[in-house]
C-alpha cells in the first residue's frame, strides 16, 4: 500500500478516498469517451467527403 493510501485509511477517511476514486475514474471515462467521439467524427467527415467526390464524378458524366 502507498503512504497516502495508508494515511487515509488509518484517519478514516475511506469515503474521501471512495470519491477520488470514483471522480478520477469518471473523468477518465469521459476523456475517453471524448477522443473516441472525435474520431468517429473525422471518420465520418471523410465517409462524407468520399460520398461527395463520388456524386461530382456522376455528374460529370451525365
């Protein structure tokens, strides 16, 4: 065990301890959750730039 983990559980303070816990894990998640949202975002952009190369093809030959 850390030092600051002991400290902690030996001041009883083992809901402070709960909370950080909880809060750095959620604050991960949404950094996460953020990164892979941005990516789908430029992948989708690119699904539609394609999308958009190929309609101006087809009308080209028409």
């Amino acid at each position: 065990m850390t030092d600051l983990t002991k400290t902690i559980i030996e001041r009883g303070d083992l809901a402070h301890l709960a909370l950080f816990m909880w809060a750095s894990g959620a604050s991960a998640l949404l950094v996460w959750s953020l990164k892979e949202m941005a990516q789908v975002n430029r992948h989708f952009n690119d699904f539609v730039r394609e999308i958009a190369a190929l309609n101006q093809l087809f009308r080209k030959e028409d």
